[in-house]
C-alpha cells in the first residue's frame, strides 16, 4: 500500500495533556479521521480485566491470549472511527472505567504486547486523512507522519483536568492525588524500554497552560492547511 496517498497526523504527549481532545477537534476542523491509540490499549486492559489476568504479574499470560485477539479501527454507519475487539465494537464506558485506568500503563508496557499492537494502529492509515494521538505515535508508529505535535501542560494544570474527567478518577481524589498519579504514569511511560514516551525530533511542542481547548485546536489547525496542497 502506497501510503503517500495518505496523511497523517500524529500527536503525542503525556496523559491528561489534552492530546485526545485535539485530536477529536483537528479531526472535525480537517474532515479527518481521529484515531486513538491509548483506547486501543485500555481494550486489551479491559480483556484482561475480563480474563481475570494481572498484566503486572502475569504478562505472559495476556501475550499467550494475543493470537486470539483481533482489535481494529472500522468506520460505523455515521462514517466516525469505532473501535473493534474481536468483531464487536467496544464502548467508551468499558474503556474509561478506573478499573481499566489503574492498569492501562502495565498493559501498555509489556514489549511483546506493544509490537503486536504496532501492527494495529498501523492500519488504520488505510482510512485516508488520520489524526492518531498516543505517547509514541510520531517517534515509533508513524515516523513518517506529515505534522507531528507534542502537546503538555504543567503537572498541576493536567491534574486539573483530570480531575474533571471525573469517571476516571476515584471520587474522593484530591488535585494532588491526581497531580501524584499522573506523575507515575509519566515515569513508567518515559521509562519503558520499548518506545518511551518521547517528542519525536521533528515535532512541534505546544504548552497548552493558558490556553483554551479552541485556541489549542485552531493554531494546530492553521498550521496544518497552511501546508495542505
């Protein structure tokens, strides 16, 4: 497959950064297709939350339910991405519990399990104009997207936003809880052998403290018609 007749974006950035959000707005802003890999993880945590397998302890039991496992993004009957486990589409309150939050990173940190999946999210590049965002999207799964973004904010601002994301937090957390947990998911996902999260060389860094969801979304927005034929 000739990917030169596709375009990617990619975004990258630590957790609560607002990267899902940019993505799903830059989608709509382009007509794009906006892909999430972390979703992509949080399916395989929910399998084996299902699977009753703990990925910490246990990793090699998730590897070994791999080659039964088939996960891909399929346009629904609104032409919107929606992502399929195993023929059937998973929803959003699967994928978001706490449950499946707590565990995600040590899913996502298992080498094997992450070479597989490279495989999947790669895929979805057949859809045509594809906003992915992820921690390794621009740097390890799609090296050669056309824009690269790396999108953060300072650990408190983040915590904030966390914080109203509030499905994913226990309900009696506190800012600095959230500010304390959202720091050791960036030490494990900057730690990780097997692609850390990084800025790829060639991408953008945007700080968003300060700015509003809107403003974010149009300075990417702008930069990239500025560059569409």
């Amino acid at each position: 497959m000739n990917h030169d007749n596709f375009l990617q974006i990619a975004i990258d950035g630590p957790a609560a950064a607002g990267k899902s959000t940019q993505a799903r707005m830059l989608a709509e802003k382009l007509g794009g297709y906006y892909i999430n890999t972390g979703d992509m993880y949080r399916a395989l945590a929910h399998a084996a939350l299902q699977a009753g397998i703990d990925p910490e302890k246990n990793p090699e039991k998730l590897l070994a339910l791999l080659p039964e496992w088939e996960l891909e993004y399929q346009l629904d009957k609104e032409n919107q991405p929606q992502l399929y486990f195993n023929g059937k589409p998973i929803a959003q309150d699967k994928l978001r519990n706490p449950q499946v939050t707590a565990i995600v990173s040590q899913v996502a940190r298992i080498p094997q399990l992450r070479e597989w999946m490279l495989d999947k999210q790669r895929r979805s590049r057949k859809l045509g104009l594809v906003i992915m965002e992820g921690r390794d999207i621009g740097s390890v799964v799609l090296p050669e997207a056309k824009f690269k973004f790396f999108i953060t904010a300072s650990p408190m601002e983040r915590a904030r936003r966390r914080l109203a994301q509030s499905s994913e937090v226990s309900s009696n957390a506190s800012l600095e809880q959230v500010a304390e947990e959202l720091q050791k998911r960036d030490f494990i996902d900057s730690n990780r052998e097997l692609a850390p999260l990084r800025q790829a060389d060639d991408a953008i860094k945007i700080v968003t403290d300060g700015m509003s969801k809107e403003e974010v979304s149009e300075m990417l927005a702008d930069m990239v018609r500025k560059e569409l034929p």
